[in-house]
C-alpha cells in the first residue's frame, strides 16, 4: 500500500485536471504550489491581486476549493484556512486532529505519516469533508468547527472524497466506496482487481475513473457500473478522468477519447516518446495537451496533433490551465506563463523569488 500511495502522489502532482470547452470567460485565476503558495492572478490585468506565502518547511502540493466569496485551502500538515477571496485575508485557521478513539480500532497506521494528501476539502451543504492519511474521513461544521461525524478506516486515504447525487464517493485505490453526508454512515463499496491511481471524477449522477492501465469504467451513483473500456495500449496509463458534454478523456502516454455514455472509444493517440500528459483540456474540437517539455494541441476528431510547441528554457511545472483563450502554466524559472491558444504568442505575466525547495508541482482553478 505504501508503495502505492506514492505512485498515487506523482500523478495527482502533475495536476491533470481540465477546462471544459465553451466555459464562460473567466476573471480571476487561483494557484496553489507545491510550496504551499497561494496566488489570485487578476486574468483581466494579468496582475497578481494578492499572495499568501506557503511554510518554506513543507514541500507537498496542496488544493482548495471555493465557495462563493470564501477560498478555502487544506495543507499537508492538516490545518485548513478560509481566505477571503477578494482581499487575500485569513478569515480563520483550523486544525485537524485525530480523532481521541483512533487507537481503539486497532490499526497499524503507526509507521504512517498523519497527514492530507490532495484533500481540497470537500464542501457540502454547511460543513466540510476532507479524509487523511490516518484512515479517517469528517465533517466539520464551516460555523462552529464541530466535529459532526468521523468515518474509520484501517488504511491510508490519499483522495478527497467526491459529491455524487446526495453522497459522497470515495477512491481508495482497490476499492470504491460511498458514504452518507450527513452521517458518514457507509452505502456501497466494490472493489478492483487493478488500483485506481487517482481521484473520482463526477459528472451529473455517474461517476468516472481509469485503473493505472488505462481501463475505464463508469458507475452510476449505486455504484452499479454502467461499462467498461479497455485501451489497445497496456501501457496507456492513467490520469483523472475529465469530461465534456459528451465525451471522456485521460490518458498519460496515450491520450484516450471514449463516448462517457457508452465508453466506446472514438481514438487513442499515443504521444510522441519524450512526451508525459501532465495536463489535459478540452477546448471546442480540439485537445490539449500539457506536458514538462511543451505544449501538444490535437485534433479532437482523430487524435492527430495539430500544432505544438516546445518549451526549450525551461520546463513546465505541474498542470496547465486553460481560460478566456489562453493556456497559463509555471516554469521552472518560477515563471507564470500565457501562451494564446493558436500558440503564437506568450508571455510571462507573474515570476516569484527562487525558493530553497524547487518547485515541482501547481493546482490551478479560474473563475
């Protein structure tokens, strides 16, 4: 399992995560780093509104999620801050702690670190859900801090939980299950033969995911599955699932299109041989590709690539993002680039200090 959930950490650090075509423009681009940065990027200005600098100690990727005017940021020590969107302030800090009763269950976590990985937190309804690598899922309330409900596992959760319909849905590698909200009460599980190395993807009332071959599979919120999908490359690999109107794509060496009702595939395309997915994006009839050494646009009809561009300076640094047109992503120069979407131009729009630890990873939302 050990050996596993580092498997898990490098993919989930290349940040594999998407845009879906025809999005609204958006106005503001939030970045997180693996330095525990914290950054709103004015997309209109190409301005930075406000920075909130990361502990120089701690050199794990962390992610947030958003509500409404509130930001809120879970880091690997297990503290979680609510920030103020429009000003960068810290609304409040909490920590997490293990629950008082972890002992009595008896399980050998001891040799585990107590942390979060890739926890956002979960937000639903008034409280939210994150899990740690202890083997325990909560809810907190966001008013009161209450601890409403601890779910106990005996291993490690390397994946933030997932809202489906009225419950959430849980990767843990093997396995899959779904737990209520508002009791953390277990509702269904099934298992792998092959692990999942990444988080679940929802979409509406089903849910997506691909073992570390490349298979897909597609469940609905029963967990009842609806197909399956074998790639003609073993060795496809897997990323986060993403999905547009009709279709889903992931892939890591290959890049793989499937139709996300029936899982037929359309294409696979395997990348040229220097070349990793450490993002993916749909943008209208085309695909992108983000990878350490460029970027690789393909045809969304056949798989074919269309144009691409190379990054010769310096190297791309966790995921892609693309918005309004553009792609944004970091270098390893600390540079925070834009290069529009025909590839042309770019430029870069934001750079930070050298820090002590390189940076090896970024989370990026706009909205």
């Amino acid at each position: 399992m050990h050996q596993f959930k580092y498997i898990i950490l490098a993919l989930i650090g290349l940040g594999l995560f998407s845009c879906k075509e025809q999005d609204p423009l958006r106005s503001t681009l939030y970045i997180s780093t693996s330095n525990d940065d914290l950054y709103s990027i004015n997309l209109k200005t190409d301005q930075l509104n406000w920075s909130i600098p990361g502990d120089t100690g701690r050199t794990e990727l962390s992610f947030f999620s958003l509500k409404g005017d509130k930001l809120i940021k879970a880091y690997t020590d297990k503290h979680i801050i609510e920030v103020n969107k429009q000003n960068g302030k810290i609304n409040w800090s909490y920590q997490d702690k293990l629950s008082e009763n972890h002992a009595y269950y008896h399980y050998d976590l001891d040799k585990v670190i107590d942390a979060f990985f890739s926890q956002y937190p979960v937000i639903y309804q008034n409280r939210m859900i994150y899990a740690s690598t202890q083997g325990e899922i909560k809810a907190v309330d966001l008013a009161s801090k209450k601890v409403l409900w601890t779910h106990q596992l005996n291993i490690p959760i390397d994946f933030s939980p997932s809202v489906v319909q009225n419950k959430l849905v849980l990767n843990l590698g093997y396995r899959m299950m779904t737990l209520d909200p508002n009791s953390g009460k277990q509702l269904e599980a099934l298992d792998f033969k092959t692990p999942i190395p990444n988080e679940t993807t929802v979409d509406g009332d089903c849910i997506y995911v691909a073992d570390e071959h490349g298979q897909a599979f597609g469940f609905d919120s029963n967990l009842n599955q609806l197909w399956t999908s074998i790639p003609e490359n073993a060795d496809a690999g897997s990323s986060k699932v993403i999905t547009s109107k009709d279709k889903l794509l992931y892939g890591y060496r290959s890049i793989i299109l499937l139709d996300k009702k029936t899982g037929k595939p359309d294409w696979e395309a395997t990348l040229p041989g220097d070349v990793i997915a450490r993002s993916l994006a749909i943008a209208g009839n085309e695909i992108s590709v983000g990878a350490a050494n460029g970027i690789f646009v393909l045809d969304a009809a056949n798989g074919k690539i269309l144009r691409q561009k190379r990054l010769t300076k310096n190297d791309m640094v966790g995921m892609m993002y693309y918005a309004n047109g553009f792609y944004y992503y970091w270098c390893t120069d600390n540079g925070l680039y834009k290069t529009s979407r025909d590839l042309k131009a770019d430029k870069m729009i934001y750079q930070t200090k050298k820090t002590i630890n390189e940076l090896t990873g970024t989370y990026m939302v706009a909205e």
